[in-house]
C-alpha cells in the first residue's frame, strides 16, 4: 500500500485513533489475516461466523504491525475505530486509488472465465508495466478492496475481478476501484439461484460497463447477445471480441492440436498475428481475446502479442490444469468451481483433448443454480453423452439429474455411474481406469477437487495390475473468494 499515517487511515474511512500512535505510518500491508501480519502493516479485524479477528490482534502486532481497524480499541496496537471494518477497508481502498493518479484500473466480469482471462491479462501487462491482481478469485468486498490495497506508487495496472451475488454489487464494487476498462466475458446460469434470470444476470454484469467514464474502454463478447447488448449502456468507447465478423479483435481459423489447445490468427486494428495457445480448451480463445484487447489498448506491441499469448499458463489452482501422469493417463484438473457452462466447456475440452483415447469425466455438484439446479445437471449430463465420454461418474445425489439425462441419450455407450461422494469416486476410478485414458475432474466447491488430488498423488493408485508410485508433493492451493476462518483470517474454498 501506499504510505499513509494512521490519522490520514482516519481520514480515508470516517473512524478515530484510539490508543496514541496518531502519526504512526502504515508502510506495508494491509492484512485480514493475522499470519499474513508484516512489518509496518495494517491489520484489519473482522467478525467472522466462527472467529472475531479482533482476537488476533496480538499476533498481527508481534509480526510487525503498526496498527489496526477494528470495531474496537485494541490493547494491542493504535486502533482506528470505525463501525464496520469492511465498509472502512473499501473506503481505504477508494482513497489509495484516489492518490495514484498514474494508475489504471481494469475490471472483468463474467459468469465463467473471469479468473483465468484475469490472470492471462496479468501475466501481459506485466510484461509492459507494474501489475497488481488478485490472487485466485478474490472478487467480493472483502477480497476487491484487499486487492486495491496491494497497489503503490510505482503499480501502473491494476487488474480486479469483480463478483456478484445480487443486483448493486459490482455497482459498489466500481465505486471501490473506478475502473478505465471493463471486460465482460459471457453471461450463464452461474449464479441464476440468486439473480433469479438470466436478464438478472446480465443486469448485475452489465454495472460494470455503466461505471467506465466516456473515455473509457469496454471490451464485449462479440459471441453472446447479451454481453453484445451492453453496448447500449455505456459510454465508453465499445471493442468487440470474438469469433463474429464484426469482431474488432477477432479469431480466425481456429484449430485445436490433439493437447485440445487452439491455433488461430489474431486479427485486430493493428494488424494480424498467428497465435498458438499453451492453454487447454476452445474457450480459452475467447479469453485471450478479451486480455488482447485489453493489452493493445495499453500499450502492449502487436509484433510481441503472439509468442506472449502463446506463453500465457494457468496460475490459479484448479483451472484447466492439464497434467500426465507415469502411466500415461492425463488429467484436465478443473474442479475450482463449476456451472452449466464452464463444464461444457470443459466437456468440449476432454473431447479435444481426448480425442482417439478413453475419455472419462467425472462430474461433481454445481452449486447456486436455483431453479435452474435440475435443468443444468441435466444440460451437462446429456452434452457428455453426446460427446461420447467413455465413463460419466456423477458425485452427490444433488447432481443426479445428470446421471438420468445422460442415461437417456439414445445411442450413447457409455457407463454411467452415480457414487455418493468423492471417496467413493476415487475408489470406482481405481477400479476402472486404463493406461492412456484422459480423465476430467469438474464440479463446485464442495471438495470435488479430493478426486484429482487422488489422481494426482495417490502413491498406490492402481491402473489394472500396475501400481503407479507418484511422488509429486499434494496442492493444496484452492483458489477462491476469502471467508472467516480460524485465527482471525481468510481461508480459499
């Protein structure tokens, strides 16, 4: 963060010092989470379900920190007291945005694919400029101005991720961090369990847009119409992304290579570059476009823009991690979060991947679909039929909507099995697995991800007679947006 003293803290979030230390300055980091206290750091108490972070104040002040926000005086370090600590940890954050005149913001938003183009569009600027990004899917109003929190002097992007559970969200979440550019990726039956529609959803991520100021940038999904009609609510200038003719950053020629990853010419204002992606899946197409866009329109060179694509990999965990293991089976580890239509992007992606070799997903619960919960495990059950997977295994009797509809394709071979949790699904593909087969592990975050931990570091995991002995240390890095946990921090999951 910037350098600010604790009466200039005060200042920003409407609270009071408490216990001296008025002029003491705040040169590190602002922290939720106590472990993560530094030296000269700011720590921020939060009420959780289960914790009060209030409690953890001596640990943060034994690392370093010079003071706190709290709902309280803290014995334990100077204290701005203020009535709600994340309120004050978003006007904190507004005010570091205010001092960094230099500094551009951009925001994406999506129903699927917000993490990963988030992180392609880092790993670009960074090549141009001074990035801050959110690690994993830090996009609520805790994890947003957190993130914003992060920038300093010499940050010249900022690039956020802005979530939504309801109407007014990424709304507030703009005020926060005034973005330069918005990108908006898809809009799906992600979260039509608390938007209610579809038109909902495209209401909520249509704020972002409506928040970028006239000389700003918004950067819209040529390919789905509802991203298309956001057009009309802007007053930015418009870049269209995609595959369409009208496309002003488009792909052509698109063609997947047998690892399922796509090759295609770039075609943009500037000129026209071949692209050969090192990223799984054809809907990372539509990702890369979207960072593209964003990278030319700050300054990033056509002429470097296609081995820079061709470079981008995943960073945050869980997303389209493509991995081989000793006897040759591979696995597509996408289990961070799933809904209707980032699995059949991933469907889509086994089938590529996969192709002339056994195919097997394995399907978990996709959560926060409301009425839609039937409809969209059943979408997903009949495409893996279609798409002729070999072994379909459905985890939790929740999704079994998709283990009747891909039962119901007529003509379809495959097994199909519905197990109760992911133990039982590591034990039925202990059982069933081949040498050479191309596994799929996709589904919410409900622990789905324990089946490709299984897959990948299982020391005993048999394949027919053969006893694979992998001694790769077990990831435990989920990714996700920050909830209260133990010791007055956040935890990802």
């Amino acid at each position: 963060m910037i350098a600010m003293s604790l009466a200039e803290v005060a200042a920003a979030v409407g609270g009071t010092v408490v216990g001296g230390g008025a002029a003491a300055l705040v040169t590190g980091a602002v922290e939720f989470d106590s472990r993560r206290a530094g030296p000269g750091g700011l720590f921020v108490a939060i009420a959780g379900e289960r914790v009060d972070g209030h409690d953890f104040a001596p640990a943060a002040a034994a690392a370093g920190a010079v003071g706190a926000l709290a709902t309280r005086a803290l014995p334990a370090l100077p204290t701005v007291v203020v009535a709600d600590p994340l309120a004050a940890l978003g006007a904190l954050a507004r005010a570091v945005v205010d001092r960094l005149p230099r500094l551009t913001v951009v925001g994406l938003t999506g129903s699927s694919g917000k993490t990963t183009t988030k992180d392609h569009l880092a790993q670009l600027l960074a090549q141009i400029g001074p990035t801050v990004a959110p690690p994993g899917s830090f996009n609520n109003e805790l994890g947003h101005p957190y993130t914003v929190c992060q920038a300093g002097p010499d940050t010249r992007f900022l690039v956020l991720e802005l979530g939504a559970r309801g109407a007014g969200h990424i709304a507030h979440l703009c005020q926060v961090a005034p973005p330069a550019i918005g990108v908006v990726l898809n809009v799906g039956a992600a979260h039509v369990g608390e938007f209610g529609s579809l038109e909902a959803t495209a209401a909520a991520k249509g704020e972002l847009v409506e928040a970028l100021p006239a000389g700003g940038l918004a950067v819209l999904n040529a390919d789905d119409p509802r991203v298309r009609a956001m057009a009309a609510r802007t007053a930015a200038e418009v870049v269209l992304v995609g595959t369409a003719p009208d496309a002003r950053v488009r792909a052509r020629d698109v063609a997947l290579d047998a690892r399922g990853r796509a090759a295609f010419t770039l075609v943009a204002p500037e000129g026209e570059v071949p692209v050969r992606l090192g990223v799984a899946g054809a809907h990372q197409v539509g990702n890369v476009l979207a960072a593209a866009a964003v990278a030319l329109r700050l300054g990033f060179p056509l002429a470097r823009l296609g081995p820079a694509l061709g470079a981008l990999r995943p960073v945050s965990a869980r997303r389209m991690d493509v991995y081989d293991r000793p006897d040759g089976v591979t696995v597509i580890d996408d289990s961070y979060n799933a809904n209707p239509a980032s699995t059949a992007a991933a469907l889509r992606a086994l089938a590529a991947l996969g192709a002339g070799r056994r195919t097997v997903a394995v399907l978990g619960y996709m959560a926060e679909l409301g009425h839609a919960e039937a409809d969209g495990h059943a979408e997903v059950g009949r495409l893996a039929a279609e798409l002729a997977v070999a072994e379909l295994v459905v985890v939790g009797r929740e999704a079994a909507p998709a283990h009747a509809a891909a039962r119901a394709v007529p003509g379809y071979a495959g097994r199909v099995t519905l197990v109760d949790d992911q133990a039982a699904a590591v034990a039925h593909l202990r059982r069933v697995l081949t040498p050479g087969d191309v596994v799929l592990v996709k589904g919410s975050r409900y622990r789905t991800w324990d089946v490709a931990d299984a897959l990948r570091d299982d020391a005993g995991f048999r394949v027919g007679e053969q006893v694979i002995h992998n001694e790769a240390p077990a990831s435990s890095a989920h990714g996700g947006t920050p909830t209260a946990s133990a010791n007055g921090s956040a935890s990802e999951g």
